[in-house]
C-alpha cells in the first residue's frame, strides 16, 4: 500500500508515490524501541538519505536514534505506532522535501558547510532557495550532508 508523498493531495493518479512507514516494536520494559522496517523505500521515494528522516523523529520524539546503514536498520528509541511516524513524517516532507514553490518532492538540498547554509533546488519548477536552519535536523544535515550534495561553492571544480 503506498500513499502520497504530499498527504494534502487527494489524487489516487498522483505521481509521487511511497510506501506507508512499518514500524516493528522490539524489547521490553526500559530497552524498548521501534525499528523503521523499510525506511531505505521510504527514503529513496523522498529522494533524501535514510538518515534524515530517521534523524528527524528523534528530534521531535524527543528520543535516541540508531543507524546501522550496512544490515539497513534505523531505530528510534521508545515504542511509537507507525501511523504517529507517518504523521510526523509528513512534517518532515513539508519542511525538507517539498518545493515552497510548486510543492512537488523534485527538490534536491545543497549543503555550504562553510556558510552553515542548506539551499534547496527544485528539479521541476527551478525554484533555489534557503532553508530555515532553526530545526534541531539542520545542524545533523550540515554535519553529515547528502552525497549528491554540492559541498562548497564550486569554483576550485570549474578551474
């Protein structure tokens, strides 16, 4: 069952599709946590390392995160339901995936880490903009930015 990548449109023919978050509780008591079954799908819909969203509910849980990128298992501590993560995951495709402009997920982000900027590119509409670096995720993207990321300004590449 997949779902829209922006939740507000309504339209089962909409273009941009991604699997709905599987969330699996695993331990008891004290060392409980929620292991993303399929957030590797899930961050390759949004065009977005694993990492971030990942990243993100901790931020807003308020909780721990575990990235174990070889055997692809991402966990936040604590039991959370998956229909939470996947509200809380449209939070993070309005704030970091969707174009302010256009609101098609066709954005890639731009880290400088000497300017400790993140600028996001639409592919669809051509917008370029800034993003607000006040969230807690910024500061883990500026740290580790994507791999497809333009690192610097790109001057000493062209000479």
């Amino acid at each position: 069952m997949s779902v829209n990548v922006n939740r507000s449109v309504s339209d089962q023919f909409y273009r941009y599709k991604m699997p709905r978050l599987i969330a699996k509780v695993e331990g008891k008591g004290n060392g409980i946590k929620t292991v993303i079954v399929n957030m590797v799908d899930v961050a390759k819909a949004l065009n977005r390392p694993p990492t971030y969203p990942t990243k993100y509910f901790g931020c807003e849980l308020g909780a721990q995160t575990q990235f174990d990128v070889k055997n692809d298992r991402y966990i936040v501590n604590g039991s959370h339901e998956a229909n939470k993560l996947q509200d809380m995951l449209d939070g993070f495709i309005k704030k970091f995936v969707l174009c302010p402009e256009c609101e098609n997920p066709e954005t890639d982000l731009h880290v400088n880490p000497k300017k400790q900027t993140i600028g996001n590119s639409c592919k669809a509409c051509g917008y370029r903009g800034m993003l607000d670096t006040h969230h807690k995720l910024c500061t883990f993207i500026l740290k580790n930015p994507p791999e497809n990321s333009d690192i610097g300004t790109g001057k000493k590449e062209k000479e």
